[in-house]
C-alpha cells in the first residue's frame, strides 16, 4: 500500500515558468510533509517542509500548499531554472507512536527546465 | 546546514567480500539514524532504523543478517554489507536526525551524499 502518492512521474517546464509537483497522503496521522530535492548521484537535501496547521509556506521561489481536508500537498517552483532540474520527493511523517520520526516518501519526480 | 557524510562514497568489490559503509553527523549530534538503499530512478526504500546504543529496527524484507548496523555513538553509525552479490548493488544513503535539546530542530532529517556499491 503506497501511503503517499506523488505526480507526475516527470515534467518538462521551460525557464521562467512555473513547476507544479502534487503528492496525496492516506493517514491522517501524518502531521509534517517535506520536500526533498536530489541531483543524480547525490543524497536528498531538504528543500522546504510545512506543518498542517498552515495552507501554504513560502520559501524562495519555492512554495508548499497543503489541503488538509483533500489530503494533499504541492510544490510550486516560480520562475524555475534549469539548475533546478532534479528529481523532487515529497514525504510524510507522523510525529508520534513512536515513530522514530520515519518518513514515508512518495515516488519521486524527475523535473527538466529547458533553458 | 546540518552536515552528514558517509565514506567511503563509491566502493567496488567482489562477490563474496564484505563492505563497510560509515555515516557520520559532523555538526551534531544524532540520536536516530536512519539506512536506505536507492535504486535508479527510483524512490529511497527504508532498510533500517538506527538508535544509539540499541539495535537497529529493520523493515520489513530486510535482512537483518546481511545488513548489519552498529549505531555505537552519537556521531556514528555503520552499515556493513555481508558476503556481498551483484544483486547488492545499489546507492545506499543514511540519514540522521538530531537530538532533542540542540540546536537542529529534532524532526528534520539530515542526509548524507550516498555510497555507490558495485558488486562484481
């Protein structure tokens, strides 16, 4: 059973425009959801991660928008480059129950930004 | 940031033998570390959960007697990777999270840049 469910599995954007990642979690438990950016033959690095107790949190060009009620979080990527291209995971974790904090991650998208 | 590393970070060796893979927290200290193992183009896959001083809590399907982690410090956990085969091969990643009470923010984890197996 796949807990977090992430698309699309790849995305073509050209410079300037805007990268739209979407990720849908089944527990309710979850209550800290994370995006990791990771370049080929690196480890992941975190880009930016939200609490469900806010809609949306800004970083940068990069921004996370959650829907609690729909189960479902985005990354937006503004004015995404081409040293942005990458592939993103979306994750989740609950913080209790003795869960070691253990993410459950979603199966990743290979973003391309054409210059 | 928050800096793990892992050594070595590409490894080759043959049937049979066995590989050691360390990660390290460099500028904090880790109560919780976690293994994962990578194949292209693909998502991490939790292997095992490291907490300092106990033994690891492996996933389910992984086994506990080819994968043998030592999380012996704060700083440090091991990975060793027994009487290794081709089918090993793969891009291992830990991961860690900090402590409670520091300065890093206890939930966030932390990863390092990945160790290449290859497995002749």
């Amino acid at each position: 059973q796949q807990q977090v469910k992430q698309s699309p599995q790849s995305l073509i954007v050209q410079k300037g425009g805007i990268s739209i990642i979407n990720c849908a979690y089944e527990n309710t438990a979850f209550d800290y959801f994370p995006w990791y950016q990771q370049f080929p033959g690196k480890g992941p690095a975190l880009l930016i991660a939200i609490r469900p107790d806010v809609s949306e949190k800004k970083e940068g060009r990069f921004t996370i928008s959650f829907n609690k009620s729909a189960k479902q979080f985005s990354l937006h990527i503004m004015d995404s480059q081409p040293g942005d291209s990458a592939t993103y995971f979306c994750a989740a974790r609950r913080s209790s129950g003795g869960s070691n904090y253990k993410l459950t991650f979603g199966k990743g998208t290979l973003l391309t930004v054409n210059p | 940031g928050a800096v793990v590393s892992q050594h070595p970070s590409r490894v080759i060796c043959k049937s049979g033998t066995s590989v050691k893979i360390e990660c390290r927290s460099l500028d904090f200290q880790a109560t919780t570390m976690f293994w994962y193992r990578q194949f292209p183009k693909q998502s991490l896959m939790l292997m095992a959960t490291s907490n300092e001083g106990s033994k690891a809590t492996y996933e389910q399907g992984v086994e506990k007697d080819k994968f043998l982690i030592n999380h012996a410090s704060l700083t440090l956990s091991t990975l060793t990777v027994t009487s290794a085969h081709p089918e090993d091969s793969s891009f291992y990643i830990c991961s860690a999270t900090a402590a409670s009470g520091g300065a890093r923010p206890q939930e966030t984890q932390y990863f390092g840049p990945g160790t290449r197996l290859l497995v002749l």
